[in-house]
C-alpha cells in the first residue's frame, strides 16, 4: 500500500455515516492523511456541525437509517459551496450515482473500499480546491502583476530586510506590518502568505478602514438572520472564509472597540461568536495585520487597546519608505513604465534622462504608491517621447544642480513652492493628520492638495 498523501495546509474532513465502525474506518485513514475529522450519525447532526466550523471534505452515506442523504446535500451545499462531498454506499447502482453528482456530489463511492480510494477521492478533492483558489488569486492579482518587482533591490538594508521577512513568513506567528503609507504592505502581506507554510490555503484581505463600526464585527466573525435590522440571512464572516489560511487586516488601527474586543479574544483561544448567537466556533486562521499609524500613542490615548497591541506585535516588520532605498527608484520607476507601456499598447515608451534625474532626486513622500501613479499617468497622457520631467509631475530644475529641490527664493510659481513643501513635512511626519496639524490646515483639505499636487 502506498504512504497516505499528505498536505501541508491543515485540512478538515466531516464523516456522515450512521454506521459506528465505518465513521471510524474513515476517521483513521483520512487522519493518517493528515485531515483534521469529525464524524456524525445523522443528517441533523451534520448540519450542525457545519454550523459549528467549514469543512474542505464530506464523506456522505446514501442512506441514514431511514434518511436519504441525497435529500440534504444541496443544503449541505448551500451552506458551505465550497465543501467537496463524496457519497458513499453499499447499495451501488448507476442512477443513483447519477443523481448524486446532479444534486452536486463531487464523487461517488461505493462500499467496501479501501483506505487509499479513500485517501485518493480526499486528495483529489483538496487539489481541485486549492486549484480553484489559485485561479481566483490570479485573477485578482491580474491588475496588479506588477508588483513582483517591488522585492527586487540593489538595497543592502532592504536585502536585510528580506531575509527576516524570509524567517517571519515560515513562522505561523503574527505578524505587524508597519511603515509609511503606499510603502506596499498589502502587498507584502501576500508574498508573506505565498511563502509561508499557508501558502496553498484561502488569503482574505480586510480593508478595515472601509467598514462601518456597525458592521466591522459582522464582517470579521459573521452574523446570524435578524441579529440586527438588515441582516436578511446567515453570513459566515471574514474568519471562516480564511479557515486554514491568512487574514490579513490593513489598517488594524481603524477597527473598533467590539471589534478589537472580539479579534482579542480570538487571537487569545482561536474561537469567536457571530453575532446574534451564543455557539462558540474555532478556526485556525494565521493573523497579518498592517498600520502606519503610532498604535502605542493611539494605545495611550485608549483610540486602541493595549493589550490587543502587545497580542499583535509578535513579530513586527517596518517596511522601508521609498527614500530609504534610492538604489531602486528608478529601476522600479523604469518597471513601472515597461507595464504600464505594454498596458497601454506603447512600446518603447522611455524616460529621458531628464526624467530619471527628477525620479531621482524626488523625495517620494507617497512611497511606491506614489511613483507607480505619477508612472502609469505619465504612461495614458505624456505626448512627449521620450517622457520628460513634466510628463511625471515633476519640474525639470529639480533634475538638473546635482538634483537641487525648489527652495524659498527660487524663480518657481507658488503651486511648485506649496506641492515641494507639503510633499517635505509629509516626509516628515508619521500620519497624514500630524502633517495637517504642522501645516496648519485640517486633513480634507490636505488631502485636496495631494490630489491636485499628484502626491496621492
């Protein structure tokens, strides 16, 4: 017989079978395989398990004493649609193997079979599965396939830098991400996950600064029907649908008391409620998380819970601001223009060389953020060819004087004095709020100015 295969991203398994020995039959082969299994005698019983936590695998029986199994599996279906169900039988015929995979049965088994059928028809099912997932992941990152190039570097530090990420990422710890805003920590959030041991398993992303405090929690851990005005059905929640993966929140400092409350808890014992349910749940989910506010002054001023702060803060990496790395602007600026010009449909779209002095000798205060925009802008508009200076939203004088930046006294217009000296004091600052404050001016109307001076 040959060895069980087995998976590296923990994978759950539910037996439906009313049949004692047969439920432990296929507990230990699917457990040598590395499953994590629970095996229940009734259609009721299967249903509530699946209240309970999300299964990858199910193994049905055709008949349960006097319940068809093929009756509740598409409400099986309905409730996890990504739940891959095998019936199993030892009353075999065509047409019922037939109407099993009409009513959505991924495979059809019949009994007596061995452990390695059953440890192939479980194998089949996770690499379908986890196939599907990388589809899905590809197609998302379809936009974005640019970004590889951002952990290339001719940056000593940045070398460094990588070789602990490497570490953190083998890890199964949490893990800070911190740094300026647009230094790319989303996207370091996924290179995390793809070199980590999670790697073949779902990556769900939080922006949590895009949730109402109302329903912060309810997308987190998920709600029941009626548990507040609105909720119209059962929603599993962010946390089910990153079981045996990584959840990653971006911008953890936005999330609010109840829910910083219930990440706490969870964080703590692995287990959390839906709202408008009393039932505990587990889920073994790998937590990143990502800010670049000050979360010790926040935890100070109570904005931000201090001992979710401590909880969090096991492995912290600072990204380094786009300034810290001037070996790589302008390779990366060169990068973006090469996508962006096959995006575009312009090839041999070139910067000048007076262009790759401003790119140089730009401060960057909105990191890689900001140079892919000013790059993929100057890629749709520049009529010039090669691109120059103005096509980037740069001026030419800073290019030119071993990169000189425009100063009080210079013959510049007021727009080109105001733009260097907010992108200067954003430099400066930890949040976009402490530079409204040293501006003098409250935050709308400095972001505004960001948008009207291209340092978004």
């Amino acid at each position: 017989m040959s060895p069980p295969e087995r998976h590296d991203v923990p994978w759950t398994a539910l037996v439906v079978d009313d049949d004692t020995g047969v439920r432990q039959s296929l507990r230990l082969c699917l457990e040598a395989a590395g499953g994590r299994v629970l095996g229940v005698g009734t259609t009721g019983a299967a249903l509530e398990a699946m209240e309970r936590g999300r299964f990858d695998v199910i193994f049905l029986d055709l008949w349960l004493g006097a319940e068809s199994g093929l009756d509740v599996l598409p409400e099986l279906l309905r409730r996890q649609p990504d739940a891959g169900i095998v019936v199993i039988t030892a009353f075999a015929t065509f047409e019922s193997a037939v109407e099993a995979m009409k009513r959505g049965a991924a495979d059809y088994l019949p009994k007596p079979f061995t452990p390695e059928q059953v440890r192939l028809a479980a194998d089949r099912l996770l690499r379908t599965q986890r196939l599907r997932r990388r589809v899905v992941e590809l197609e998302q990152q379809l936009d974005d396939s640019d970004v590889g190039h951002v952990f290339s570097s001719q940056s000593a530090p940045f070398h460094g830098f990588m070789e602990t990420a490497a570490r953190a990422a083998s890890a199964d710890s949490v893990v800070l991400l911190r740094g300026e805003s647009g230094t790319g920590k989303n996207v370091f959030a996924r290179w995390i996950h793809e070199h980590s041991p999670r790697a073949g398993a779902p990556f769900v992303s939080v922006n949590c600064p895009a949730l109402s405090n109302d329903l912060m929690s309810s997308v987190l851990f998920g709600h029941r029907r009626g548990a507040f005005t609105g909720a119209v059905s059962d929603v599993a929640g962010k946390v089910q649908e990153a079981e045996g993966g990584t959840l990653f929140l971006d911008e953890i400092g936005d999330l609010s008391p109840d829910a910083q409350a219930r990440l706490l808890r969870f964080l703590n014992d692995r287990t959390y409620e839906r709202l408008g349910e009393a039932r505990e749940r587990r889920a073994h989910v790998r937590i990143l998380a990502a800010t670049h506010r000050p979360l010790e002054e926040e935890a100070r001023t109570g904005r931000f819970r201090e001992d979710l702060l401590y909880r969090i803060n096991v492995l912290m990496l600072t990204l380094p601001a786009l300034r810290e790395r001037p070996e790589d602007v302008v390779p990366l600026a060169r990068h973006y223009l090469a996508f962006f010009a096959r995006q575009q449909r312009r090839p041999g779209l070139a910067f000048s060389p007076e262009a790759e002095a401003a790119i140089a000798s730009h401060p960057w205060p909105g990191n890689l953020r900001e140079l892919r925009n000013a790059v993929e802008r100057a890629a749709i508009l520049g009529a010039s060819a090669p691109l120059g200076p103005g096509d980037l939203g740069l001026v030419a004088s800073r290019a030119s004087g071993g990169g000189a930046r425009v100063r009080v006294g210079d013959k510049v217009s007021l727009d080109e004095l105001e733009r260097e000296h907010i992108a200067s004091i954003i430099a400066q600052v930890p949040t976009l709020e402490a530079a409204a404050r040293v501006l003098g001016i409250d935050a709308t109307t400095l972001q505004r100015k960001r948008k009207r001076y291209g340092l978004v």
